[in-house]
C-alpha cells in the first residue's frame, strides 16, 4: 500500500515537472514567433518609411545608428539588405551600397514588396553610376521596368519611371538604349493611362535630343500635340502643350537659332493655366531658357528685366524645386552682368548660385553644376584670367564628352576666342578644327536623320492619305531641313573666323604661304636636324584647261585636287597653296619612302575622280606631276631651301613625259 502510495508520488512529480518543460518550451516558441514578427514589422515599417520619404529625401539620419545596430541581429533576407543599402546611399558610401543592392537583388524573389523589387535595381544603378560602372545599368533598368509595369501602383507613376530610366542618361553609350527601353515600356505595358502615355512620349522626344536624334525628337513632339488637340478630354492639355513648346524652344536653342527658341518659349509661357502652382512649375523652365536665349543675342538688358517675372512665380513652387530655379536665375543674370562688364554684381550672383548648389539634394534640372561651371569660365575669360579660364572649360568639356550633354561647341568657340585673344595660333587653330570636327558630326547626324525620315514620311504618306497626317509629316520635312541649313551656316562662319587670320587660302581653305613661314617660325626648334621630305604638286596643263573650260571651272580642280591632298596626308603634315596651281605639303618625320607612297596615293586619288581634260597633252583625264625632296631640317638654310629642290624634281617630272613624280637627290 505504501508501495502504491510512493510510486502515484513519483508519477506527481513527474507530470508536473513535464508540464513546467512543456510550459517554458511553448512560451519560448511563442516568444521568438512573436519576435519573429515583430522583426519583420520592424523592418517593413523601416521599407515604408523609406519609400514614403524617398522622393523629398527627408529620411531622418539620426536614427540611423540604432536602425542599423537593430537591423544587424535581423535575418539576411532581401528587406535587410535593401534597408542597409539605403543607408549606405543616403551617407553616400556608394561602393558599400552597390554591394548590399547586389545582395538583395540576388534575394529578389524572395520578397513581396514591389517597392523593393523596383527600388533595388534603381538604386543600384545610381550607386553603380558614383563609381563610374556602367555595364550593369541597362539590364537593371529593364528588370525594373518589368517589376514597374507588372504593378498596378507604380505602373503610371511618372516620377519612378523617369527615376528609372534617368540612370541611363549620364552616360552617352546608354542614351540610346535608354531610348529603346522606355520606347518597349510605352508599346507593350497594358492599362497605362492618358497622363503616363503623354508623358512617356515627350520624355522620349527628350532622349532623341540627348542622342542628337533632332527631327525624331521633334517628330514625338510634334505626335504629342496632335494628340492633345485632337481628344479634348485630356486633363491639363494646357500644361503638356506648354512643356512640349518648351523642348521645341530647347531644340532651337541647341541649334543655335536663338529667335526661334525664343518664339516658342513665348507660346509655352502664353498658355493659360488655372492652377498657380502648376502654372508656376510648368513655365519657370521656359522663362529661364528665354533668357538664356537673350543673352546668346547679346540683349542683356531684357534678360535681366525678364529674370523678374519669374520671381513672382517662385512663390508657389515647392522649396526642392525653387531652389533649382533661384539657381539657374542667379547663373543666368550672372552671365548677363559679365558680358556687361559688371564683375561685382556677376560675382554676387555667382555666389549665391554655388551657396544653393551646395545645399542642393534634389534635382529637379539636370546637370546645373556644369553650367554653374560654364559661367565661372566665361567670369574669367571676361576678366583676361585666361588660364584659370581654361582650366575650368577643359574640366567641363571633359564632363560633356563623357556625358554627351552636348556642349562641346560651345565651349570650343569660347576656348577658341581665348587662344585668339592671347596670339596662340596652334591652339587657335587646334580648337577650330575641333570646333568644324563637331560640326561634321553633327551633319552627318542630321543627314543620316533627314534621309531616314524622308523616306519614311514619304512611305507613310503612300499608305495614308489624311490631310492632317501629311501637315505634320511636312512639317518635320521643313524642320530638318532647317536644321541642316543652320548646320551649314555654322560651319561657314568658323571657315570665315580662320579666313580672318590672314592664314587660309580663300578658295581652296588650304593654309596659305603666310601660314607656312609661321609654321616654321614655330617649330624650327623641333625640326631641326630631323627628317623631314617637301612634295610639291603641279597640276599638268593647267594653263590649256582654264583657257578651254574656263576660270569658274579651273578653280573646282584646283579645289578637287586641294581636297585629294587632304585626304592623302590625314594628320601627318600640313598642306599650303603655294602659289596658282601649285601645292607644297611639308611632312615632318616622313620617310622619302613614305613621301613616295604618298605621291602614288595623291596621284590615284586624282586619276579616280576622272575628271575630264581633252585639252592635255597627254592624258584624257587630269593629272598632276610631283618632286619629292627629303632631307635633315637646317634653321640654316629654312624650308625654303627644301622646297626649291623639290621643285628641282618637280622640274624633272615636267620634263620625263608629266603625270609622274620624281625624287631630288643631293
């Protein structure tokens, strides 16, 4: 009985000590679940607040050492990542924030945020783009475009698409992917809305500009109006049409067609808005760019008093914004007041400028420190401080190279000015020659551009017969062949600009023999004792053929035969008109074995274009004769020398039957 009593004692004992266990085990397990989610829903209102501060960047830092202290004894999942990513990209430890976006974009899948989804490609780009790594971006963007338009929150937000697709544009080898890929976006996204379409199809007219596609930008933005005028039911037509004048304006403006940049401006400022604050938003753009158009026209004074009227307007646009705009106003009437010559005032503005771009976290215009930059140049270049002066438009010709902003021309002409103003002929001619390179780009850019959309209208024009559909394609017709007419023009005037140097040959745009003793003057000291070989070319029977065909038509061979010449010695020498139908190229460091192949190249180049010349002796076609002469430079004797036994060779041809080259030996 006993027996019985001690083993139900034991048993007691027993179940309840296992019910202690079961009672701590249970409330553990309850605890770490209850930790578990209390983890998660820390980090997710973490998430939340980062999206909900991320377009005004008002995430609060002081927290952010025990956000980051809590995080670190979370799981390593995408959200952990993703947070500690954002943390290292708002203290702008890009190289820590490329890893962890990395990290959480390999654990994409993993969660169910579509903010992240989206945000985890985005700002990896932008960190990517801080250390200068550009391989990546395309894709991610793509990615992020796919997660954009699956979602139906984000899918019409134009402010995350043009996030996205904006971290293509500073890198001028993605411009025209960028172009495609939001292109794709507009084309295949279901569901998107009247708003986002107008949108995506002026910022496409905008990336065309960027990639100096002009007449299909003007092409998207010319599509957009008649959109807008043709369905009424749009919301705010007024403020779209206002925008796409201003980037027409802005074309013109690239252009240099100052007049009809301003008169586009004038019809987006002319649009009436009811609401203030959009009014405000929409125009400022116009307004600054007007005056940006005054002072290329040199009307400083109106761009001043029309700086006024946009600071009526200030009032009712956000602080992040307003700040960008009293920028670009302060840069803009400092620019002004330096062409005036007010120094003191320019330098005021200057300052104020540069204090906002310091304190500057949103962007609302693109690239403003360049053109802060721009204008401190042209402060010092007004000033005569030429080489400070230099310094900075070498650094900003160096960013817009890189970046294909597009500024190159006009920096080459300030730079040219510069080297003008301080008698450095090589400079002056080496930065003219960039200058007209730009150009020749540029044209054949626009040709390429031209020809395509001819065609292309003219097809489009034979399966549609709309009058309002030909207006248009007219109209884009007529666009770029101003714009090709504006590029011709422009390179007629650095032509000009070098012609007043007194060192080309009016005709042929050949150097002349002025240029030639200033050549040598110059560079004496690095020829001398160095090899250098004179080829002189005469054009065979010249004499009969300007008698027979004519004075107008003597001059288009000597300009062919100038341009053959050109072509034959690139960037190894120079080449001068010596004198009626003779040239002479000076060759540095060129062997008479080369000199010799650069006559057979001169002498093919010619025979190919098959110019008719019944009237010669001894050819039905034109043909030059050419004496060579190749020796060691001596400031003793000068190049004149040298040219004189290359016309002792030149002699030579004449008399062994022309169409020839000889060589003078000493």
């Amino acid at each position: 009985m006993i027996r019985i009593k001690n083993l139900n004692k034991k048993r007691k004992t027993i179940l309840f000590f296992m019910s202690i266990i079961f009672t701590i085990y249970f409330f553990n397990l309850y605890n770490k679940s209850k930790f578990k989610k209390d983890e998660i829903l820390y980090k997710e209102n973490i998430v939340m607040e980062i999206e909900k501060t991320y377009n005004n960047q008002s995430f609060d830092k002081k927290n952010i050492g025990e956000i980051t202290k809590l995080i670190n004894k979370t799981d390593k999942d995408t959200q952990y990542y993703f947070i500690l990513g954002y943390i290292d990209y708002i203290n702008k430890d890009y190289k820590s924030a490329s890893k962890n976006f990395e990290q959480a974009k390999n654990k994409i899948l993993e969660t169910n945020s579509s903010f992240i989804k989206i945000y985890t490609y985005i700002l990896l780009n932008k960190s990517l783009i801080h250390e200068n790594k550009y391989d990546d971006l395309i894709e991610n963007c793509k990615m992020a475009f796919k997660q954009i338009g699956r979602d139906k929150k984000y899918k019409n937000d134009n402010k995350i698409i043009w996030d996205n697709i904006s971290t293509l544009i500073k890198n001028k080898d993605t411009i025209n992917s960028s172009i495609n890929i939001l292109n794709t976006y507009l084309q295949e996204t279901r569901d998107l809305n009247d708003e986002c379409k107008i949108n995506l199809i002026r910022n496409l007219g905008f990336l065309y500009s960027l990639d100096y596609r002009y007449s299909e930008s003007i092409y998207q933005y010319l599509h957009l109006i008649k959109i807008l005028d043709s369905n009424k039911n749009i919301r705010n037509i007024n403020i779209h049409k206002s925008k796409v004048f201003t980037n027409i304006g802005d074309i013109n403006y690239i252009l240099g067609d100052y007049q009809m940049a301003i008169q586009y401006y004038d019809k987006a400022i002319g649009l009436e808005i009811e609401n203030k604050t959009e009014n405000a938003m929409t125009k400022s753009m116009a307004y600054i760019n007007k005056i940006s158009s005054y002072i290329e026209i040199n009307k400083y004074d109106e761009a001043i008093n029309l700086s006024k009227k946009i600071y009526s307007l200030l009032d009712y646009i956000d602080k992040d914004s307003r700040d960008d705009i009293e920028m670009l106003i302060y840069n803009n009437l400092a620019l002004a007041y330096i062409y005036k010559h007010d120094f003191n005032k320019a330098q005021q503005l200057l300052n104020k400028s540069l204090e906002l771009l310091k304190n500057d976290k949103i962007e609302f215009s693109l690239n403003k420190e360049v053109f802060i930059n721009i204008s401190y140049a042209e402060f010092y270049k007004e000033q005569k401080k030429y080489d400070k002066s230099l310094d900075i438009f070498n650094y900003t010709l160096q960013q817009s190279t890189q970046n294909g902003l597009g500024l190159e021309m006009h920096i080459y002409k300030s730079i040219i000015e510069i080297y003008k103003n301080k008698n450095d002929l090589d400079n002056y001619i080496k930065y003219n020659k960039a200058l007209m390179d730009e150009r020749d780009k540029l044209e054949i850019q626009f040709k390429k551009d031209y020809m395509k959309y001819a065609t292309q209208l003219y097809e489009r024009d034979e399966l549609k017969s709309k009058e309002q559909q030909r207006k248009i394609n007219m109209l884009i017709l007529i666009f770029s062949i101003i714009i090709l007419l504006l590029i011709l023009i422009s390179r007629m005037k650095v032509i000009k600009l070098l012609k007043k140097s007194n060192f080309i040959d009016g005709m042929t745009n050949l150097y002349n023999r002025k240029y030639l003793d200033y050549y040598i003057e110059k560079n004496k000291k690095n020829f001398d004792h160095k090899k250098v070989s004179i080829i002189l070319i005469d054009i065979d029977y010249f004499k009969k053929y300007n008698d027979n065909y004519g004075h107008i038509k003597g001059d288009e061979i000597i300009k062919e035969v100038s341009n053959s010449l050109k072509n034959s010695i690139k960037d190894q020498g120079i080449v001068i008109r010596y004198g009626g139908e003779e040239m002479v190229l000076i060759l540095p460091e060129v062997s008479i074995d080369n000199a010799k192949v650069i006559a057979e190249k001169i002498q093919e180049s010619i025979r190919g274009k098959q110019i008719e010349h019944k009237y010669s002796d001894i050819c039905h076609i034109l043909t030059v004769s050419i004496g060579i002469y190749t020796n060691e430079f001596s400031q003793n004797e000068g190049i004149y020398k040298m040219i004189d036994n290359a016309d002792k060779a030149l002699y030579s041809a004449k008399n062994k039957g022309r169409n020839r080259y000889e060589v003078f030996y000493d």
